[in-house]
C-alpha cells in the first residue's frame, strides 16, 4: 500500500497522439530489481523520495504537475511514501531543500531551472543524498560537467517538437487564409526560448517547402528577443501580453510558461478571438478540459516518465547520475494529437509532420537552439 505524506513546511504549502515522444542521453533511467525473481524494483531500507517545486506551484497543468505525477506513480510501485512540497516564491527554494534534508528525503527532484543555484548548493552540502533537476544541468560554471556529483540532469530537447509545433501552426493558418502565428512566454530562460526557436523555425520551415508567407510574431530567434510576462503567473501583465500577440491578427497562440496559457484563454474569450492555443509540457486539453475547445494541440515533453524512471532508479540505491536528455528519437518530447480539431486539418499535413521527424530523428534535417542540451 502507499502512503502519501504531504506536509507543510518552511515558506511553502504542499499539495497532495498524432506524434508523440519521452527523454533521454544515450539510454533512458530505467531501474532495476534489486531482489532475484522480483517482478519490479524494490527499494532499499529507508528509501524516501521527496518533490519541491518552483513558484508556478503543483497545479500548474505543466511541468510541476507532470513530475509529481510521476513521482506519485513511481512511490506507487514502489509501496513507499513521498514528499511534495510547493514553493509560493523563489525565496522558498533554499528553506524547501533544507527541510526535505531533514525530513529524511533520500532522493530530491527540484523542478526547474529556477532551483538550479539553490539544488547545487543543496546536493553539494549533502552528498548522501541523490538529487535530479528538470530543465537545468546543474552547470553554473559552465565547464560541461554538473557541479555536484550527486545532480542528475533531467533535460529535455524540446526545439525538435516545437519545429513541428510550428510547422503545423503554420499550416493551420495558412489553411485558413489568416497566415499570422504568435508566441510569448513567461520568464526568458533557456527551457521557455527553446520552444520559441523550434516554433518560429518550423513556420519558416513550413513556408520554405510550401512558397507561403505566414508570420510569426513575438519572437525573434536571431536577436533572442520577444514578448514576455516576466512570470509565470496568470495574471493582468499575462492576459495584457497575450492581447499584444492578438492584436497582431494571429489565430494560433504558443503561450510558453505553464499557467500563462489561462491568461491567453481569457485573452481569446474577452477578444471574442476565434484564434487557438498551443499547449506546453503536458497534454493541455486533458489535464485542463476548461479549455480543450481552443486548443489544437501541445507540444509535450515527457516530465512524469523522466521523473518516474529516475526516482525508481534512485530506488534501487544504484543511481545513475548520467544527464537524460529527451528527444523525439526516445521519446521524450513530441506533439500530442489534434483533439477535436484533427478532422479539419490541412490534407497531407499529418503525412508532413511524420516525414519531418523522421528526418529530425535521422539527422537529415538538423533542427536546434541556442538552448539546447548538450547530447
């Protein structure tokens, strides 16, 4: 049976495909059993894995969400309780990592880029302790190595599924006669930019093979400028953002920074906008089905598998530090389906889209960002 802990602790409340693809570098984090004729990993004495947040919270219908989904399940095949604990702010970064140490945590997954100089000095300071962070390689000096020994990065090379995101943005706008896509994003980190690279290549990849002239705006991959809220809040600043891409005339929308989206879903009804979302990390239309009618898809990278694997290698007390790096060839990113738009796509695009990541996949089309992992 598995027990759930959620506690409240220091400066933070805890809280309980058309294409697709998961993460990895060389070979995904898998476990292994640690008794003979186990059906599973089995883990070792005292075994407690433990979850903290950045300030966009448990219920962002992102990138938090989906690693505690995955840490859920793996503490459900294990049979061992966890710890999740949500950070209100940047200021509960270091008190949440120190509380987890206390609390006993074995392993800590710190989400996000955000907790990089906080998860760094944690596992530097604790080096009994197995740590992994999403979206960031634990590499403040920038030597190519992580700076503690005890950091796994879990990475993901989102710009391959954003180029099809944007293909088929473009596609859809192009169908419609409107030839205007748009993109903005919370804060400009390098995990939000590199699906704005991937997006505003796959338009112009898209009017390349097709002579068309659809625009993008918000971004602009050779300056690395573009709209942003300076959050990831969905708030007033958001909701303004998002009105300036729409007043552009767009009728796709790529909000990049979790809960922002419902800021640019309010945009879109207050607008009375027929335009459509893109949603990111997760698959927006199942895990918020309030605005499933204006999504046309999300592009996804696989967080929760990532997570999962990962705390059940840490399970088995053989943790691997090597960086996992998410890919379409792994699956660790992709593009979701097409939900209820699927039946008015473009004709032939579906075909186009499993071609391009074939060629992404076969190294034939090199598709990048200045944010991209090393691999």
């Amino acid at each position: 049976m598995t027990i759930s802990r959620t506690k409240k602790l220091v400066g933070v409340t805890a809280v309980a495909g058309l294409l697709f693809a998961l993460a990895g570098c060389g070979t995904a984090p898998e476990a292994t059993p640690t008794e003979s004729g186990s059906d599973g990993p089995v883990a070792v004495e005292g075994f407690l894995p433990c979850l903290v947040s950045d300030d966009g919270g448990f219920n962002d219908k992102s990138f938090n969400q989906s690693a505690l989904t995955g840490m859920e399940a793996a503490a459900e095949e294990l049979g061992v309780e966890l710890i999740e604990v949500e950070s209100a702010s940047a200021n509960d970064y270091a008190p949440n990592l120190e509380n987890l140490i206390a609390e006993g945590c074995t392993f800590i997954v710190a989400v996000g880029f955000k907790l990089s100089a906080d998860t760094i000095a944690s596992a530097t300071a604790n080096p009994e302790v197995d740590y992994a962070i999403i979206d960031d390689s634990a590499d403040a000096d920038f030597n190519g190595e992580s700076d503690a020994p005890n950091i796994k990065p879990l990475l993901f090379d989102t710009v391959q599924a954003a180029y099809l995101g944007g293909y088929a943005a473009a596609a859809w706008s192009d169908a419609a006669g409107v030839n205007k896509v748009g993109t903005f994003g919370g804060i400009q980190i390098p995990p939000v930019t590199i699906f704005m690279d991937g997006f505003v290549d796959g338009v112009d990849k898209f009017n390349e093979d097709k002579g068309a002239a659809v625009e993008t705006f918000g971004w602009d991959v050779a300056s690395q400028e573009g709209s942003f809220t300076g959050g990831f809040a969905a708030n007033d600043t958001a909701k303004q953002t998002a009105q300036g891409i729409l007043d552009q005339g767009v009728d796709v929308v790529l909000p990049v920074g979790g809960p922002i989206y419902q800021s640019a879903a309010a945009a879109i009804d207050d607008a009375g906008s027929e335009a459509l979302l893109i949603g990111v990390d997760s698959d927006l239309a199942v895990v918020d089905p309030s605005v499933a009618d204006l999504v046309l898809f999300s592009i996804m990278k696989r967080i929760d598998v990532a997570v999962k694997d990962a705390t059940l290698q840490a399970a088995t007390g053989d943790f691997d530090v090597t960086p996992y790096v998410g890919t379409l060839e792994n699956e660790g990113v992709g593009l979701s389906g097409f939900g209820a738009f699927e039946a008015e796509l473009p004709d032939g695009l579906a075909d186009e889209l499993a071609a391009l990541q074939e060629a992404i996949i076969s190294g034939e089309l090199e598709v990048t960002s200045p944010s991209s992992p090393a691999q």
